[in-house]
C-alpha cells in the first residue's frame, strides 16, 4: 500500500472534522494505522504536506490517531516508509508536476501539491481523501492523467457535496 494523504485523513481521524460520520472516523483511523504498519507515505521534498499537517494537527502531546502518524511520519522519513518527490513550483501552489494545466487553476491552492505529488512519483499513489467533497468535481479529470482518488468516506462526502452543490447532478465516485 502506498499513498498521498491528503490533511483531512489526520484531522477526521482527530475527530476534527465535526461533519465526519463515525463510520468516516473509524476509517480515516483504520487506514492511518495500517500505513503505520506495513504503508509507504508519499511526500514532497519541500516540506509542504508535512507543513500542513503540522500546522492543523498537535505534536506536543499527540492528542489524537492523525497526530500519533505525522509524529510517526516525521520518526520514518529516512526510511523506507516514506518516499519523498520533488515539486517545481512554477509560481505560489502552482507546480510543473500538476497533471492537468487545465484543472489547475479550479483546484484550491493548498490542495494542487497532493496531485501534484502523486503525479511525479513514478508508482502514481493513488490519493487518500475522506470530507473534502470538492474533489468529487477534479477526480475524473485526475484520472484521465493517471491519478487516483480514493475516498475513504464515499457516505460522508457524497452527503456534503449534496448539500453544498443542490443544483449539481448527483455525485459520481471511482469505483
């Protein structure tokens, strides 16, 4: 198992994210524990997923299972364990390695490096993603350029993207 987590899986698995389901927590919680044991976390070189991690998460003293894994993370980055890539940032959140230049700029800024990271490793991770229910508009277009979005709470996003967008069609997931 290898992937790029996006923020949201250690804040949901904090039990951040007051919209979360339980279901949504517990899976948020089952896979951080399983890339603790025997995963490959995929970063960048520049410090950019680990600084928002440590930004919205608490390192002293992890209060939750997203805290206990970025202190986890940050114990195995010269290991195996963690496979770091190199972004070219063209401009701010703006990178080479993005996979769709059209997608780009409808993409949320902070949100482009996890992409942008999938996309310039050569296994191509697939994306971890648990309550952001934009993504739900780019996974098509990520796909076609070979990157792959899972999203661990189908239900909970699904449900959010309902409410936020009525006026859109009914939300499609990978599958």
């Amino acid at each position: 198992m290898k992937a790029v987590i996006d923020t949201n899986v250690l804040l949901v698995a904090n039990g951040q994210h007051p919209d979360a389901s339980d279901d949504c927590v517990a899976e948020c919680v089952k896979r951080l524990q399983a890339m603790q044991q025997s995963g490959i976390t995929v970063i960048d070189d520049g410090f950019r997923i680990l600084g928002e991690y440590k930004h919205k998460t608490c390192l002293n003293p992890p209060k939750g299972v997203g805290d206990v894994f970025l202190k986890w993370l940050l114990r195995h980055l010269a290991t195996t364990r963690v496979e770091q890539v190199t972004l070219n940032e063209r401009a701010k959140d703006t990178f080479a390695e993005f996979p769709d230049p059209e997608l780009e700029p409808l993409f949320d800024a902070p949100d482009r490096k996890f992409p942008a990271v999938a996309y310039a490793h050569d296994d191509k991770p697939e994306i971890w993603q648990a309550a952001d229910c934009k993504w739900i508009d780019w996974w098509p277009a990520l796909r076609t350029k070979g990157v792959e979005v899972k999203f661990l709470c189908a239900d909970d996003v699904c449900n959010s993207y309902r409410k936020k967008f009525p006026a859109k069609p009914e939300p499609e997931l990978p599958g």
